[in-house]
C-alpha cells in the first residue's frame, strides 16, 4: 500500500492496544477502594538543599529536600494505582497543575491518566525551564522565562517522568501518568480513595521514587469500600 | 534358359533390391539410430566446465578427445616428435595406402582371410594404438597428467616420484657425446633391425613372387611407415618398465 | 562364378511393426524433448506460474476484504444507491428523456449551424477570390474601382450572413453545455465513490497484473524471463568492461514488492527492503543482485544452478551475513553501516586494529600506522625480567592485550629480549639521564596514592584505561583491550621514575606515541606515580638477567629470531624501521579457492574457504605439518570477533567493479575514512560520543552527566575550522565546571588537519572558513538582543560563563562561555541550536526558547529574534570580558499585533 496507508496502519497498530487496554464508560453500582500507606521504620530527617541561585525569590523559604517524607508513619506523595483494571469509569481529561512558587515544585508529585495536559506555572519571575527525564515517551526540555507565567506539557503514555529545572539545579518533582483513571496521590495523613470502581479483585500498587513498587491484591464488591493498608519498608 | 532368378534357389541369394528393401532397412537403421541420439542427448548433457580464465589453467588441461592420442604420445616422445613427425607421419601413411596395397581382393564385400595382414595392420595402428590412447587419455589421466583409474577421485595434489632415467644412462654412459652416438646407434640399429625382420617376415608369409611384384619402393615405405607405428608400443614398454625417458638426447632433438 | 540372386524370403518379410514401433517410440522421445524443453529444463516457468497465482489469491483476498468493509459502510451504499438512482433514470426515467431530447434538439440545430456556416464559408471564399482580383489588377496598374465595388459587396453579404450564423451558434453552445451538464450529473457522486472504492479498487489492478484476457476467457500471465542487463558492471580478465546480467528477479518476483515478507523465497520480499532497495541505494534494476550476493545470475534452469552451488562456478551465493563482506567492492566507507553490515564494520576495526597488518600487506590498508609501542628505548621502561616473560607469553601477563603470543621456547624468547635489548640501550640510558628521579615522591604513603586515585578517576585516564580486572572504556571485539589495562603496571615498569616522566610528557618518550599528556602539575604527577606503582608489586628479580641479555651469542641469535617472526611489523625497532612485512599479502585473499588452502593434517575442517578461514584466525598454526612450519601467532580471538574478521576478509576480492556502480566517491568520503581511522586510533570514542556512538567514560558519570565530556556529533558544523584546528593543536578550558580535561595529543599538522576535515566531511560543510563583519550587525538587532538575553526575558546569563563572569550557583548549573562564540560558533549553527537545541543534542541541558519568544520584541517574529540573538553573541566577543550588561529598557507592551 502507499506511504500514507501504511502510516495510518501503523498508527492503528499503535493506538489500538493503548486503546483496548483500558476501556472507560459508566459504572453501574461501582465500588471503592481506599486506605492508607504507612512508612515501617523510622522515617530519616528530612534534608535541607542548597539554594545557590536567585536567593532573593528562591532563598525566601528554606527547601527541604521531598524525595521521602513520613509524617506521623504515613508515607506522604506515595501514588496508588490498579494495575490491571481492563474496565471502568470513563477517563475524563482535566488540566492538571504543577507549580514552580519559590523554586519548588508544588505539588511535588502530580498523578493523572495518560494524555492529561499538565500546566506548569511560573509565578516567581526568574528564568525555569521544564526538563523531562523519560524512557517511554518524548523527553522534553523547555525554558519558561518570566514572561511565560504558563506552560503546557503532555504525557502521552503511562510513565513515571521525573521533572528536574537546569537553572536551579535542586528542583526535581515527578509527573506520573497511569494508564487508567484510578490513580490518587498519598497526602500528609497518607490516606488515598478510589472510587466507582467496577466489582471484582484487583491488584493494587504503591509506587514511590525512592522506595520503588510494592502491590496487595482487592476484592472490591458492588457499593461497597474495600479497605487496604500498605506498609512500606524503608531502605 | 529365361529360368527367372526368383525360381531358382542359387547357391548364395544374398541379394537385395536397393529399392524399396535396402533403403527401407537403412531408414529403420536410421531411425533406431535417432531414437538412440535422441536419449542420450536428452539425458546426459554436454559438460560445462570453469568459466575461461586465461589467468588459471586448469589441471588437468586436456585436448579435445580426438586429439588425446597426441596428448598421450607426449608422455612418451618430445612435442616435437609427438606433435608435428609422428602425426604428418600418419597421416602420410594413410595418404600410400593405395599405392602400397596392392591386394585385389576385398572389393565390395566383407571378408577377412582374403586380406588378413591389411586388416590386422589398420586394426593395429587405429584401434589398438590411436583409440586405446584416447581411451586412456579420457579416462585415465587425471590432474598432472597422473594416472587414475577411472572411478578414482582426482586428487590435485598427487604426487608421484619421476624417477626416469635416460637409456643411455642406464646403460651406463655417463659422457655426453657417448650418450648421443650411443642414441644415434641405437635408433640406426632398430630401423636396420626392424628392416631385416620385416623382409623376413614378409618373405615368410607371402613369398618370394609377392615381394618381386610388390617391388623394393613398397617395401620400403611399408617397413619405414611401420617401424615408426611400432617405435610407440615399443617406447611405452620401455618407458612403463625401465623408466627410460629417452633414447637420444640432442639439444635439437630427443627421441 | 555363380550368379547370386535375390533373397526372396528377406524381400519378402514386412517390417512394418518394427517401423511403427520406431515411430511410436520416436513420436514419444519428441514429446519427451518437448516437455524437457519447455518444462522440465526450465523450472522458472513453474516458479513464476506459482508466485502469479499467489499474487492473485492475495490481491483477491485483499480486495475482498476491502470490498466487505465497502459494503458495511452506509456512506458507500448510499452513495451508490444514488448512483444507480441516477444511472437509471439516465437510462430511461426522467433524466434520460430530458438527455434524448436535448440530443436530438442539438442534432437539428447543428445541420442549422452546418448549413449557415457553408454560407459564411462559401462568402469568405469568395472574398479572397476578390481580393486577389483586386491586388492584381494594382500589380498591373488597371482600375481597381470595380474590385473595390465588388468587394464592398460580399463584405455587406457576409455581414449579413455573419449576424445569422451568432445565434445559431450560441444555441448550438448552449445546447451542447446542457447535454454536458445532465451526463455528468453524478460526478460528484461518482468522484466520491471512486474515493471511496480506491483501497479496494487498486486490487483489480495487480490482479489483472498477473492475468491476460482472450475474449471472456481469464489466464494466468504467460511466464518471462526478468532481467537486469548492467553495462560495465565487470571488468573481466584483460581488464575491459564487460557487463554482467542477472535473471534473478525470474523467480524472486516479489524481491522489490512490499507485502511479500511473511512468504517463502523465493517469494520473499527483501529485508528492510526500503532502505536496502531504495533507488538510492540498490536498487535491482540499476545494480541487480550478484553485485552483492554473487551467485549465478544468468542461470535459470535451477535453484542450484541459479545460486551458483555448482561445481566449477566460483561465487556460490552469499547467504545470512555474509553478504556483508560484499560491501567493500563498492562502498569505501563502511563503518557508517554499523547497522545494515554491523559484522563487516566491526571486522574492519579489528583488522586496523588488532594489528594485521602488521604483518599482512593489503592494498588500500598500506598506511595503518604500526599498532605497538616502539622498543626503541624500551630498556628504560620495562623490567627485563618482566620483558622475557612478556615475549614468552604475553597474554599471562595481560589477558587481553592486543600482542599475540608467539610460543616462543624460553632459550627463544631470552635471546629476542637480548637483540631487542641490546639495540635500545644506548637511546634508554641517555633518555634516563636526562630525565632523573622526580624530588618529592613519597613512595607509599597512603594519603598521596588516595590522591593519585581521585585523579586518575577524574581527569579523565580512565576515557581509555582501566585500573581493575575487566575494566576499559572503548571495546575492541570482545576479547581484545584498546588501551593497556593498568591494574598491574608496577610489576612491568623499571621504577617510578618511568611512570613520571612518561605521564608528564609522552611525546618526550615515544614522540609518535598515541598517549596524549593530561597538563599535570608536578605534584599531580607524583601522586597519580604513587598510585600506579601501588598496582601490581614488583617484579620478581630474576638472577642474572642483565649478563644473559647482555651475552652477544644471545643477542645474535635474537636477530635472527626477530627477522624470522617480524616483530618490525608492528614495533619500531632501531635499525629495522623501513623492514617489510613478512606475512602473505591479503589482498585477494577472498578470492582463493579451495585448492589453493593447505589444510595440512587437520581432518576436522571441512573443505570450504570458510572453514578454513575460521580455524586459521582460531588456531593460526594448525595447519602446520611435519616439514611446513607456520609462523601466524595465537591472537586468541573471541568467535564472534573471528566471524566479523572473516566477514572483512571475504571481501578481499579479485573483482574490480564498473566505474559508474561504485559508491562513495569523492574527496568527502575519502576525508572521513582517513579521519576517523586516525579518530580511533587516538581513541576519541573513548570520552566523546562520535557519529551517535562512543562516549564509553560516561558510564562513570550516570549520576550527573552534565560533568561527562560532551558529544560531538555535528561538531563539523558546530564550529569554526581554524578554532577547532587551533583548540586540537592545544586544547583550552571551555567547560570550566568539568573535572575531567581534554588532554593535548600533539598531534602533527597532517594530523589536525585530516581530524578538522573529518569532523566537516561528516557534518558535510561547504566552507568552513567565516568572516565575521562587525558592520553588517543591525543596531535594532544588538538593541534587542540585549533585552532578550536579560533577565528580563531570557535570562541567558543565568547559567552562561560571560567572559570573565560566572554565573551564581554551583559549577555543575554553569553553561559555556558565551564570549567564545565569535570565535568559535559557526553563525549559522547558533541559529540551528536557538531554534531547537533539543533536536541537535536531545538530553542537552539547554532548553528550548522556541517556539515562544515575547511578543513585543521585534514585531514577536522569532525568526528575527533569532537572528538577533547571534548577532549579539557574534559581537560580544570582541577583546576584554564586556562588562555586566546595563539594566535593560523594557518596551512599552505592544498592541497585541500579528
């Protein structure tokens, strides 16, 4: 066949597994999953990063090194996924926010389904730029100068990206993109809640960057909130 | 008196009408004669060797196979004497054979007794001397010029010991000069010899009015011609058993 | 005599059942003949019938499911339904009628139209008549008055006639435009469907390909020989063009058709049959298929025959990867196809440098520098303990080291060491006198060993050594070290002193030496000294070695054991610097057949080139005899290496290609060839990614590889010709943030050249000269240039060295000075990179501006605010480190244009 039919073939071939992979459309009589995720052992002090440049808008707060923060024995911006839910409600794309206010990405980990558009906002009028360390999708390495208050990225297909900034070299945050739409992000108490789950078990996993992937099978029933708790080790 | 010939039973009918009964068994020879051509041409194809490469001769190098007699009579004669004396020879002789037989039996019919030495002469010289040659040059000479036997694989890298001696060598002759006199001796003394046996022999057989009649020029262009013929029997033996590569070594000439 | 008479009996006998038997038997052998002929001889007919019916089954089977899509489609049926509504009434509803008699209508008008315009016709005719009346009468000097008068007349007739024939004419238009437009009422549907049955409809097109019509009847299409004629694609033996033809394609027919890949051959397509086959590449009807993968190619009246796996024909086809070692016949660069003929690239590196030929004279490799170090001073260096033991076996010693290991008897080796020994001394001793021991070595202590250890980890020695078992940065096959591997240096080396000497300066040991010099400081090289004689311990003294190496009968004999095994192929020796090798040449030797390999004792090779090539690299003396001896050492190659050297090696043919068929001609190509020998030679690869490949020490920089040397691809068009040559010649900080320094090779002016020519040959540079015209920069631009590069904007200076200026934080956020560009910076690559650095260096930790520049700069055009941009960095280079930019005017905010 010609140049385009074997393009837009291959095209098919592509989109057609992500496709058939995870399939969105209504809930009938959906239950949930929720829990918390709690760190085992004891949490480490969290450290202080060197601010060394642009201290006049950077410095103003100190900056605390996020990559691993316990509070009160719940692993916080641990993010809780099904792995292999083929059926459930329908993805609805929403513009999600990752912020740079005071040199730090807020929030530090941004959890959505693939194809999300993901804005990034620069409030602090000093030179950022948005630099994506990624294996599956496209890397991307953009400038965000002052007078781009926003910038829109996307995440095409399910991947954890680290976010890192050149300018200030001790930003890094993480875009996580997941392949369905159930998907929360551990707040300070640790707890997450998915909900309008479709009856049936489940595999459940907790991934966080330092302390990697752990999972617990769910048996969710018809209204009903199926409860699970992780216990994640420390390295 | 008109008794028709188809009556009478004569002693020898051996006759047949040319038309239609001799041509129609010449065409069956024929055809049958097709029908073989025909299968061997179908089944065994002509063989194709190496492409040309005038850079790589290929071993063996044969001539083509009406002329491996030739090629054979080099292992035994110098080219000189092999290529250019012995064939002019041949076919000289071939050219006096109506000069030198002078036998009138034998005209149109088959017959053996009636020209027994003619017939055993050519039989001699042309099937036993210049087909078996082609025979053994086809089917027993491999790479090198070495000897095969016809089923054996051709190895190129065969080596045999050439341990040939000249005949005057042999014999002990050691100075140059002696060795080439001797050469010339013995080549004037086996003409000679042969000579004398063929007027023997032809007295014997023939008879003393046959050699009058048959006169001194014929005999001796017949005995000169078949000499020569029995110079190459004769030299293969010597050279098979005694290793003997040549007679007379000149640096014109070798025999 | 008795008259014979007739043999009535023999007359008489009928041989007519003999006759008929003849005939039968003759009338079967001529369809036998027959049959053989056209069939049985000519097995492609029977290929090419088959791949016919196969083409058609698919095109079939394709159209149908085309067609069942069609059919499933609403839009389809609805168009057609229209169609066929439309068709219909054409044929005879409303539409029709209404055609009918617009036809007819239009058949009166046009006899009208005929009959009016005779008459226009017949007047203009007549008109002529009179005017030639006219002018002739003018020749002749007669009145004309009358003329004229007629003239006037038939002029007022055709008039006349003129202004009947208009209106008949415009009904006639008219009438034709109506009959137009009814007919072609369902064009538009007819377009939308032949949209619409395109996928489907190009089936009937390859099916028809393979049929031919006689009258209703369909058959499969009459078998032909393909061929591909090429003039003066051989030159044969008397070295005249000769062309050469292959009828391949008579049964691999679908060779060059997408769609065939899940068939078997010969139905097969080609593997990556759009880059190999390409026009611009090898495409069959231009180069045929023997070029690369030999064979028979005028043969067709067999597989094998077709193949060439026939006695006698001497290029049976070249299956799998060996078709790789067809390569070099036409192509003279090779190592750009490390992906279509990996194995033939990587048997090229090896043979340049494992050290071939040192020993092996081939033609277009005559020029490979020798590979070892020279021994011209070499008892300065070495322990001659450590020496003997080295040449008696070297890969005891280091494993993978490149020097192959003679097996030499221990008497041997004693006297190679002793001439070799004895020629260097009188260089070495006057070398070590004027290089004494260094003042300051604190020989053991810890803390400067740990010192010397950070070092040699970060400034970068280990681009090409390694320090541990295992350990290198650029592979050489799978068996063989580059570089010597260092982790037992001391136990080689004659002292610390050497090691001192050689690290400060190695040109100042070995002048053509491929060890650059790292710019150490004294104190450097004491501690990286100290380090290196940790590794390893000392060598075992062993009794007596100076008096036997000294022992002239030694030395003698040693001689004559150099000059047998030819270590001048590779080492520099004093006094055998201009010997010839002493292997055979290898020129051809691809093209040698079977007979003419001795395989010696050795039954367990089979008869091929093949095999006898491969255990020839594996075991190089095993086809030694009884009365042969074999001098070719044990190099202890890695399989995979022999099979990539063997693939090389296959390429070595007699054949001389066409003119016109070779690729890669021309100075370009020559240039990068040259180039990139020398570029691995002195290792590049090692720290630098080249040609998207290389970059082997940024394995040690995973963490952060911002402090990794940088790559180089696209360095050509990257930089200036005379900076990079003068940068090469003696290399300055650009990147002050990195540890790890780009050393000083010294290379000689040839050299620098031939590596500046390289890098443009690859990036394909017209003109690598510029000229930077301070006028020619607009001030508008300078003006906004500056305001894009502040703060303000772009920042640019946030992370950019500004002359003598560094930017706020740590060193590893620094970007490279931006001074430098005029200098430096091809103009037109800073364009390039503005626009898009993530294209040019993806991962690079500049980011991408645009698209995205402010609107109220320049009219918001980036193209312009590009361009701006170089012009000020062309312009800020000039002398002293331009003071801290002014505090920029910020425009007033434009209207928002565009």
């Amino acid at each position: 066949m010609n140049k385009f039919g074997s393009l837009v073939l291959a095209m098919s071939l592509v989109a057609a597994p992500a496709m058939a992979a995870y399939e969105g459309g209504d809930v009938k009589d959906g239950g949930s999953i929720s829990g918390s995720v709690k760190f085992k052992g004891t949490a480490p002090a969290p450290k202080k990063l060197d601010v060394g440049k642009d201290k006049e808008v950077c410095g103003k707060t100190a900056k605390m090194d996020q990559s691993l923060i316990v509070e009160g024995g719940n692993l916080v911006n641990a993010v809780v996924t099904i792995t292999d839910i083929k059926k459930g409600k329908k993805i609805e794309l929403k513009k999600v926010q990752f912020d740079q206010n005071g040199c730090e990405y807020t929030p530090h980990v941004v959890a959505f389904p693939a194809g999300t558009t993901v804005e990034v906002i620069n409030p602090d009028g000093i030179l950022h730029n948005v630099h994506s360390y990624s294996k599956v999708n496209t890397a991307f390495n953009q400038a965000q100068p002052k007078f781009k208050k926003t910038l829109e990225v996307k995440i095409e297909k399910p991947e954890a990206v680290e976010v890192k900034c050149d300018v200030h070299g001790w930003m890094h945050g993480w875009l996580v993109a997941t392949e369905s739409p159930y998907v929360a992000v551990t707040d300070k108490s640790g707890s997450f809640k998915l909900d309008n789950v479709p009856a049936g078990s489940y595999t459940v996993e907790v991934w966080h960057e330092k302390l990697g992937k752990s999972t617990q099978k769910v048996t969710v029933k018809a209204k009903e909130d199926a409860k699970v708790t992780f216990e994640v080790a420390g390295k | 008196m008109a008794e028709s010939a188809q009556e009478r039973k004569l002693p020898v009918d051996d006759k047949i009408h040319t038309w239609p009964h001799l041509v129609r068994m010449e065409f069956l020879v024929a055809l049958f004669v097709l029908i073989g051509l025909t299968i061997w041409s179908l089944t065994i194809d002509a063989p194709l060797e190496e492409p040309a490469n005038p850079t790589k001769t290929p071993n063996p190098s044969k001539a083509p196979w009406y002329f491996l007699g030739l090629q054979e009579m080099l292992v035994y004669f110098d080219p000189w004497h092999a290529g250019v004396v012995l064939p002019t020879l041949i076919i000289v002789g071939l050219v006096v054979i109506p000069f030198i037989d002078t036998n009138p039996k034998g005209n149109g019919y088959y017959c053996f007794k009636d020209r027994k030495w003619e017939i055993l002469t050519f039989i001699f010289g042309f099937h036993i001397l210049w087909v078996v040659t082609i025979i053994i040059g086809t089917f027993f000479r491999g790479p090198g010029w070495n000897l095969f036997w016809p089923w054996q694989f051709w190895d190129t890298h065969k080596v045999v010991a050439l341990t040939n001696v000249d005949l005057p060598y042999l014999l002990g002759i050691r100075s140059y000069w002696v060795a080439a006199a001797f050469g010339l001796f013995a080549i004037g003394a086996y003409f000679i010899g042969w000579m004398g046996f063929f007027y023997w022999f032809v007295l014997k057989v023939k008879g003393k009015d046959f050699l009058e009649r048959w006169g001194m020029v014929r005999f001796n262009i017949t005995g000169v011609i078949l000499a020569v013929m029995m110079s190459l029997p004769a030299k293969m033996f010597l050279r098979l058993a005694f290793n003997v590569k040549y007679i007379l070594v000149t640096p014109w000439i070798n025999i | 005599m008795a008259e014979r008479g007739v043999d009535q009996k023999e007359e008489k006998k009928s041989y007519g059942s003999v006759f008929v038997l003849g005939a039968g038997i003759l009338a079967a052998l001529s369809l036998w003949a027959f049959l053989d002929d056209n069939i049985t001889r000519r097995p492609w007919k029977g290929f090419q019938a088959k791949f016919y019916r196969l083409d058609y089954n698919k095109a079939q089977a394709a159209y149908d499911e085309e067609d069942k899509k069609l059919q499933a489609d609403d839009k389809y049926k609805e168009l057609s339904q229209k169609l066929a509504a439309f068709q219909a009434s054409l044929a005879d509803g409303e539409v029709g009628k209404k055609l009918n008699s617009q036809i007819a209508e239009e058949a009166r008008v046009t006899v009208k139209f005929q009959e009016a315009d005779q008459k226009v016709k017949d007047v203009k005719s007549e008109l002529e008549e009179a005017w030639y009346e006219h002018d002739h009468a003018v020749q002749q000097k007669r009145k004309i008055e009358p003329y004229l008068e007629v003239i006037a007349a038939l002029d007022k007739k055709k008039a006349v006639l003129d202004k009947e024939l208009e209106p008949i004419r415009e009904k006639r238009n008219q009438l034709k435009d109506e009959i137009k437009k009814i007919q072609s009422g369902a064009k538009e549907i007819e377009t939308e469907l032949v949209k619409m049955t395109g996928e489907r409809d190009k089936w009937i097109r390859v099916m028809e390909n393979v049929t031919f019509k006689l009258g209703p009847f369909t058959f499969p299409k009459i078998p032909k020989i393909q061929q591909v004629s090429l003039d003066e694609f051989d030159r044969n033996r008397f070295d005249q063009p000769v062309a050469r033809v292959d009828r391949c394609q008579t049964c691999h027919l679908a060779i060059n058709r997408p769609g065939f890949e899940k068939e078997a051959n010969p139905y097969k397509t080609h593997p990556r049959r759009e880059v190999l086959l390409a026009d611009s590449a090898h495409s069959p009807d231009k180069i045929g298929c023997t070029g690369c993968h030999e064979g028979q190619g005028m043969a067709v009246n067999g597989v094998k025959q077709a193949h060439g796996d026939v006695h006698l024909w001497e290029f049976p086809l070249l299956r799998g990867a060996k078709v790789q070692s067809s390569c070099t016949s036409c192509h003279q660069d090779v190592q750009k196809f490390a992906e279509d003929a990996p194995l033939l690239a990587e048997g090229q590196r090896l043979f340049e440098q494992v050290g071939c030929t040192g020993c092996h004279l081939v033609k277009g490799y005559e020029n490979i520098p020798k590979i070892a170090p020279s021994l011209k001073k070499i008892s300065a260096k070495v322990d001659p303990g450590w020496m003997v033991r080295w040449i008696e076996n070297p890969h005891k010693f280091r494993q993978r080291t490149r020097m192959p290991n003679f097996d030499l008897k221990p008497d041997d080796a004693l006297a190679v060491a002793a001439y070799i020994w004895s020629q260097s001394k009188e260089e070495a001793d006057q070398w070590t006198q004027t290089h004494p021991a260094p003042a300051g070595f604190r020989e053991g202590d810890p803390n400067d060993i740990a010192k010397g250890k950070k070092l040699v980890e970060t400034i970068g020695c280990k681009g090409c050594h390694g320090f541990a078992d295992g350990e290198f940065s650029t592979p050489l096959g799978k068996s063989k070290d580059l570089v010597p591997n260092l982790k037992d240096i001391a136990a080689k080396v004659v002292g610390p002193q050497w090691i001192y000497h050689w690290i400060k300066n190695p040109r100042g040991f070995e002048p053509e030496t491929r060890m650059p010099s790292l710019r150490l400081s004294d104190d450097e090289a004491l501690s990286i000294t100290n380090y290196l004689m940790s590794l390893g311990g000392r060598p075992d003294p062993v009794a007596g070695i100076q008096e036997k190496l000294a022992d002239a009968k030694n030395i003698k004999r040693g001689e004559v054991l150099v000059r047998k095994w030819g270590c001048f192929g590779c080492h520099d020796i004093k006094g055998m610097e201009k010997e010839s090798r002493i292997g055979a040449e290898l020129t051809t030797f691809g093209s040698k057949t079977v007979e003419e390999l001795g395989f010696g004792n050795r039954t367990d090779v089979k008869h091929t080139w093949d095999d006898w090539t491969y255990f020839k690299l594996k075991t190089p003396r095993g086809y030694a005899t009884e009365r042969i001896e074999q001098l070719m050492p044990q190099f202890n190659l890695h399989d995979d290496d022999i099979k990539a050297l063997r693939t090389l090696l296959g390429g070595f043919r007699e054949r001389k290609v066409g003119q016109r068929y070779l690729a890669d001609q021309g100075l370009r190509v020559q240039q990068v060839v040259e180039g990139r020998r020398l570029m691995q030679q002195y290792n590049c690869v090692g720290c630098h990614e080249i040609e998207k490949q290389g970059g082997f020490v940024r394995k040690y920089y995973q963490e952060n590889v911002a402090l990794a040397p940088p790559p180089l691809n696209g360095q050509g068009e990257k930089v200036q010709s005379s900076w990079f040559y003068s940068f090469l010649k003696s290399p300055t900080t650009l990147r002050p943030w990195l540890e790890i320094r780009m050393p000083t090779f010294g290379f000689s002016d040839e050299h620098t050249t031939q590596l500046v020519n390289y890098f443009n040959g690859l990036s394909k540079v017209e003109q690598p000269y510029h000229y930077i015209d301070d006028r020619k920069f607009p001030a508008e631009n300078l003006e906004a240039a500056k305001i894009l590069a502040s703060a303000e904007y772009f920042n640019c200076f946030s992370c950019h060295v500004q002359g003598g200026k560094n930017p706020e934080g740590p060193k590893e956020g620094w970007a490279p000075d931006l001074a430098m560009a005029r200098q430096r910076l091809n103009p037109n690559w800073i364009i390039k990179w503005l626009k898009d650095p993530q294209k040019i260096q993806p991962g690079a930790k500049m980011p991408s501006f645009y698209p995205g520049g402010p609107d109220n700069i320049l009219g918001g055009k980036e193209d312009r605010q590009i361009e701006a941009l170089r012009d000020y960095l062309m312009s800020i280079g000039r002398g002293a480190a331009p003071a801290a930019a002014a505090a920029p005017q910020v425009p007033a905010k434009a209207k928002p244009a565009k």
